[in-house]
C-alpha cells in the first residue's frame, strides 16, 4: 500500500523561507516520478514542480527562481525547498507520485499540508 506522508507546512511572513518534506512508502519502483501540486480555496489545482527518475526538474513559472524540488532515494523522501514566499503560495501542498510524470495528477496523493504566508 502506498502511502505518502507531508510535513514542513506553517505560517511564515512574505519573503520568508520554508521546507515541505514528503516521505514515501510502498511505491515499487525507485525511479517513480514525483511532485508536488498546490490548490488554494477557490482556485484550481496547480502542478508546482517534478522530479523524474533521472533527476530531471520541472517547475511552474510561479515558482521558478524561488523553488527547488529535491529528493533522497536512501530516505524515500521528496523535499520542497521554498524561497521568497509571497502571499499567493498560500495554498494546501500535496506531494504527488506516479510511474510516469506524464500522469502524475493520476498517481498517490499525500494528505497534504497547509503552507501560509502573510503579507
């Protein structure tokens, strides 16, 4: 059973930093896409950013420059470093897995965790 589990949310002042981290458990293959997606309260669901099984990154424009997606494969974890928060990156972030980034919205989805960022 996959199961993926989020944490590192919080409040934290615009132009602050935080770290989501996504630990993953029961995915059968180690080279699984992973990836991050956002959805604030009356807004569409958003892809933030990927990883494929070769370490290739993705990132939405909103948060190039600002965000990096990382992963360690010895602790099945997915990071999400974020920079220069803005009010607008308040949402609920959810970590994502599937055997293919092409359908990644289709994958795992954790529980998810708040991240708000005041102005």
């Amino acid at each position: 059973q996959v199961k993926l589990v989020e944490s590192g949310g919080g409040s934290v002042q615009a132009g602050g930093s935080l770290r989501l981290s996504c630990t993953a458990s029961g995915l059968t293959y180690r080279s699984n896409c992973m990836g991050w997606f956002r959805q604030a309260p009356g807004k569409e669901r958003e892809g933030v950013a990927t990883i494929d099984g070769d370490g290739v990154t993705t990132y939405a424009d909103s948060v190039k420059g600002r965000f990096t997606i990382s992963k360690d494969n010895a602790k099945n974890t997915l990071y999400l470093e974020m920079n220069s928060l803005k009010p607008e990156d308040t949402s609920i972030y959810y970590c994502v897995a599937s055997r293919y980034c092409i359908n990644l919205s289709l994958g795992f989805w954790g529980q998810g965790t708040q991240v708000t960022v005041s102005s």
